[in-house]
C-alpha cells in the first residue's frame, strides 16, 4: 500500500491460471483425442490377440499333424467322456484363446475340433485345404458338446476376433475369416468357404446327361417331371438291419423360368420312390413326390423338406439366374441329419438340417429309390432340368 494525494492506495497483483473457458478447451481437446486414439489402442490389442490365437492354433494343428504320422495317417477317435484336447500330449497355454473369458485348458480348450475328423485318414480326405480341422469354439449356449469338438460350424464357431473367426484347415494353415453382412456376424459364410465333410466318397453313379421334363402347356398347377434317374447299390438298403449309409448327392439344377408365384416351383427331389420307372418322362399332373427328400427353387430362396419335417426355408441373393444351375451337394448322415451346399453365381447358401429320422426312405426293400427333377408351373413352355448328377457313399 502507498499514499497518493492524500489517499492510501493498495496495490494489486494477477496470478496466472485458467480460465472456465480455457479450462472448458483442453477437455474438449482431450475428449476429442480419447476418442480417435482409443479405438486404436483396441484394435491394435485385438490384433495381437489375434495373433496369439493365430500362434496358437498352428502349434496345436502342428502337435495334429504329429500325432497322424505317428498313427498311420489316422486321426484319433471320438473320446468317451473327455476333451478331444486331451488326447493329445498337455501343453500350457496354446489352448487358451485370449478373447474369450476364462482360461483354456486340454480339459477345456476354447478351440474346436471338426468332429468329422474322428477316426478319419488322410487319404479319406479331399480338398485339404479347405477342410476344416479347428474353429474358435463358441463356449457359451446349449451348443457346446462333452468333447469341445464341432458338428455345425454355424451354430458352434465364436465371431470373437473383431466380427472375425480364427480356424485351421487340415493342411496346417491358419487363417481369419470376416464373417460381417450387414453389421451382423453371419457364420453362414463359414461352410461356403471351408468344408464341413471334406472327404469325397466311393462314387457309385456320375451321369452328365441333361434330363429335361417335357414342356409345360401352361396350365397352372400341372407338374412335369424329367426322366428319373436310379440311386446306385450302397446308397440305400433293402432291409431295416443293414447299417444305413452315409450318402452324398450332387447335381445341377436347371429351369427355363424364374417362378415368382410360390406354388409354381422346380424341385429335385432324392430317394424319389416314383411312381414312373427309371428313364421315363411324366405327363402332366405329376407333383414332387412328399415321400423324399426335396430341394424346391423359388424365385428368391431355395426350401429343404424332407418326411421327417424340421424344414429349411432360405433367401438366397442372385438365384433368379436362367443360364446359371444351382449347384446342390448335399449329404445325409445316419439317416437323419443333413448337410446342404447350394451355389449359384458364386453365392452359396448353406443347411444344416437335424430330424428325428427319415430311414424309411433310405430303406427300400422293394424297388430302387430314384433322383428325380419336377416342374410344377403355370407358364407355358417351362422346362426343368438336373445335369452331372454324383452319388457317393462314404
């Protein structure tokens, strides 16, 4: 304080610091810097998760690979009441995929096994690298099965790695697999990438014939039907105490006109037990016979049905395409559970079907059951056609 002209005067001093609003600018700043540096702090720690979970599936399909030579090129057999992991020597660590809570062990490894391969050689097997051998196993759900291994890659593969799974062909190489449609995880593109049922099969019938239904007349609701081709011997049996084969179908699926009207469809139907002798073309008013196994082509979407119901109705993109076939291969396992590929254009939709049972239709112990293909239609001139028709057993 000082005194000028009479008046006592006290001095004043600033002392640094912010202000509100400046205060109010660095948060802005830093929130705004938390917001685009965090997304990249996850996802470069998912990408060393990922790459963990790489490393860790090639050792296990490595200490695989061992024990196969080591066996004569044959996989192990289904456990009795343990973890396929531990069949295989314990090794800390590689069973544990870090994105998924809990710590893997052989007990209970956070991988799965494709349980097709039990029991399986080399030389049973077709495209290896395709095959699946090891998926991301989804550990939650009423999916998970005693032997962590998997049966349908759709319901039983975990999307953990960024909308993304981590699987292993059987030829050893590891790969991640987007499976983001629409913002969604879709393992349905798993199965039309990789393969489920790897091994090709003892071929029983191959015929590359064009079989053609007869030239519909217009009137709606008629049904036509090409010539009927017979299932070969070991692709059925003819009595209730022979073992019931596993059977795989392939054909090409022809039509001349794309139905938009849902009761106006092609169908190729399986085990078909008629009524028209093998090689012989239909009249009209002939239908798909219920009593088999039917693959129906819509205009948008291709339908499952077999006589133990548990039907399958799928959309299915570009399958309105005249000059393209859809390619069916489809295989039956234990009379009751089906496995469906159908691609058209390079797009494949894929089934996974389980019944309580269809064998009657397997079982034929008094005529041959047949493969045959229908157009049921209201337009004049449709025809329908199945091409290079395969039946293997295996």
């Amino acid at each position: 304080m000082f005194i000028f002209g009479g008046y006592a005067m006290r001095r004043h001093h600033r002392f640094a610091g912010f202000t509100l609003i400046e205060l109010l600018v660095v948060i802005a700043i830093i929130a705004v810097l938390a917001a685009i540096l965090f997304p990249v702090f996850a996802s470069a720690r998912e990408k060393a998760r990922q790459v963990t979970c790489l490393n860790n599936q090639r050792q296990i399909a490595q200490i695989i690979h061992q024990y196969v030579q080591d066996n004569d090129e044959l996989f192990f057999a289904a456990p009795a009441q343990s973890s396929w992991a531990s069949l295989l020597p314990p090794t800390n660590g590689i069973y544990d995929c870090p994105s998924q809570t809990g710590i893997g062990t052989n007990a209970r490894p956070e991988y799965g096994f494709n349980a097709y391969l039990y029991g399986r050689t080399l030389g049973d097997l077709g495209d290896v690298t395709t095959a699946l051998m090891l998926v991301d196993l989804s550990m939650s759900g009423g999916s998970l099965r005693p032997d962590y291994a998997f049966d349908d890659v759709q319901k039983e593969a975990a999307a953990r790695h960024a909308n993304g799974v981590i699987l292993t062909c059987v030829d050893g190489h590891v790969a991640y697999q987007n499976v983001l449609i629409n913002g969604q995880p879709d393992m349905t593109l798993l199965p039309g990438a990789y393969q489920m049922l790897p091994y090709p099969g003892a071929v029983g019938l191959y015929d590359t014939t064009l079989y053609t239904t007869p030239s519909s007349n217009g009137t709606a609701g008629n049904g036509y039907r090409a010539p009927f081709i017979a299932m070969p011997g070991g692709s059925f049996t003819t009595a209730t105490t022979t073992p019931i084969p596993n059977v795989r179908v392939e054909a090409d699926l022809y039509t001349t006109t794309i139905d938009t009207n849902p009761i106006y469809t092609t169908t190729l139907t399986i085990y078909d037990p008629g009524p028209l002798a093998s090689g012989t073309a239909s009249g009209t008013s002939v239908t798909a016979t219920a009593n088999s196994i039917q693959l129906i082509r819509y205009a948008t979407a291709i339908e499952l049905e077999t006589p133990a119901g548990g039907d399958v109705y799928v959309p299915f993109n570009n399958i309105n395409s005249l000059t393209s076939p859809v390619h069916i291969n489809l295989a039956v396992l234990n009379g009751k559970e089906i496995y469906l590929y159908a691609t058209v254009n390079n797009n494949t939709a894929f089934f996974h079907l389980v019944t309580n049972g269809f064998t009657g239709i397997i079982c034929s112990p008094t005529n041959t059951p047949g493969i045959g293909c229908y157009a049921n239609t209201g337009y004049f001139g449709k025809v329908a056609s199945m091409q290079n028709v395969k039946v293997s057993t295996f």
